[in-house]
C-alpha cells in the first residue's frame, strides 16, 4: 500500500512536469496493438523525460530541486515496461505508463477514475533546468502557484483541484522547514509540535526525513488535504497558500464539505494535465527501457 501510495503522487507530479505543446490523442489507442496494454499496467501497480537517468549531453530531471529524493517508483515503471515489452515489444511509451498508473494508483487509494488518452510517444533528452523553472516549489505563494499552472495552460481552478493531489505523497523537512519554523501564526500547534523532533531547525540536520503531506488520512485518496487546510495544518508554505485569506479560500472551503465536487473537478483537470507536452505521430520514439532513450 505504501508503495502505491507513493507511487500515486510521483506519478502525478511527473505530468505536471512537461512543457505544453499540441497532439491528438485517443482514449483506444492500443486497442489494436496491444489490446492488455490497461491490464498490464493496472496489474503491476507527459513525455516521460523525468525517467531518463543522466547521459552524455544532458543531465536528468531526477536531481532537480522539486524532485531530489523525493520521486519514488522509477522500480515499478521498470517491471511495467518489462511486462509491456514482453505482451507487445516497442509498442506502448513510457509517458502512456505514466498516465495510466496515476489513475490506477488514484481509484486503488479510493479517488475517482477518469478515461486516460493515449498515444503519447516518448522524450529523446531530459532538462534540469526545464524541471527546476517549470515545477512548482513549497515556498511558492498563491500568485506564483497561478502563474506556474497558467504557464501551463491550467486555471486557478485547476490548480486547486490538483492540489488535493497532496492528500496522498511525503513531503522532505527540507522543504517545509522554514514553514515549520517561521510561519507559526498559520501553522497549527499541534502539528509543528509533532513535526520538529523529526525535523529539527538547523540546515543539514533531518533534511532528507519525510512526512505526511495528509496526517488525517495519508494513504486515502480524500478530501481531508483541504479540511486540514481550514485548520491551518497544511505542510507546505504553498499548500497553505490555498486558505490563507485569498481568492482560493472559497474553492478550498467548498471542496473540503464536498468530496463529490472535489473529486469531479480534479478528474477534469486531471484529463487536462494529461494533455500538456505529450509528444505523438513520428515525433520522440517508443523506449524499450524507460531510463534511457533508445
């Protein structure tokens, strides 16, 4: 279950993580070439560019800041990419995988389903820099969260829908930190009081140590990310950022009474997200290993 659960919202991060461009993609796309592809997936547990490994030329999207011991489940896109290959060799991308295990691993912690469109071919080379400018950061405030999804071609709205995303997944000490430590004012007491002797306020000390970014329900795929919010108990300075009295407090509130319409909102962005970047027709190629282009 943990595995999973990790799992779950590395994969949502990664398709944050592409650069927005144009493709034509299809809900049936394998159906004729590897018509278990979805079973395959399912059973094991963007353009993929944050699973290549570094290589002469460029290096990789694993040791950007946002990503730095905290993306999880390269493993399981491997024994994936394995099983696919021997079902239906150079047929299904590493990008396709990804998008499919978000919304398995989302409807297996209890979250909504959504239709995954396929066809997405995969990235040749990877981009540090790309990673670091394009993802956001924990110390981002409200406007510069807006201004990083609307970059990407997603609302205010969306971006408060996936963020609920943050009701599964870890957070490194390193990244909330300075929260911890100088926002006590929006920070509930309860919380720092639990957070601190695992995570102590000299740099250097603990930073890798991970918790929760949902205490309520860390492995539920549920609304208590932003009941949790309302109660000044949101990990990250950015999370917080969504009921700190700014114009998302009233989609934050909503959402935090209502699971249905959370859920509903986020399956659309969901579907959205998963349209940015994608690279289809002739363009990138088909890995036959996820970590390296062919």
């Amino acid at each position: 279950m943990a595995s999973r659960h990790a799992f779950a919202y590395y994969t949502m991060a990664l398709l944050f993580a592409a650069a927005a461009v144009s493709a034509q993609l299809s809900t049936d796309f394998y159906d004729e070439t590897c018509p278990d592809a979805l079973d395959i997936i399912e059973s094991a547990g963007c353009d993929g560019s944050v699973l290549l490994d570094d290589a002469p030329g460029f290096t990789g999207e694993k040791t950007a800041v946002p990503n730095k011991n905290s993306i999880r489940g390269f493993e399981v896109v491997d024994d994936i990419k394995a099983q696919l290959e021997d079902a239906c060799n150079q047929t299904v991308s590493c990008a396709d995988i990804l998008a499919v295990a978000a919304r398995d691993s989302v409807v297996a912690l209890g979250g909504p389903t959504w239709d995954v469109e396929l066809g997405r071919r995969d990235g040749t080379t990877a981009s540090l820099d790309d990673a670091n400018n394009d993802l956001p950061t924990p110390t981002m405030d409200l406007g510069d969260l807006i201004k990083a999804f609307s970059n990407k071609g997603l609302s205010t709205k969306d971006m408060i829908a996936l963020s609920g995303g943050h009701t599964i997944g870890q957070a490194r000490c390193v990244n909330f930190r300075g929260r911890l430590y100088n926002e006590t004012t929006s920070l509930d007491a309860s919380l720092a009081s639990s957070l601190k002797p695992r995570c102590p306020s000299a740099a250097g000390n603990g930073d890798d140590t991970t918790s929760p970014l949902d205490p309520s329900t860390s492995y539920v795929f549920d609304n208590f990310y932003y009941k949790n919010l309302l109660r000044n108990k949101g990990l990250l300075h950015s999370d917080q950022q969504l009921f700190n009295g700014g114009s998302a407090d009233a989609q934050t509130t909503a959402y935090a009474s209502d699971m249905a319409g959370f859920f509903d909102d986020f399956r659309d962005s969901m579907v959205k997200m998963g349209g940015i970047g994608v690279v289809t027709g002739s363009g990138g190629q088909v890995r036959v290993n996820c970590r390296k282009a062919n």
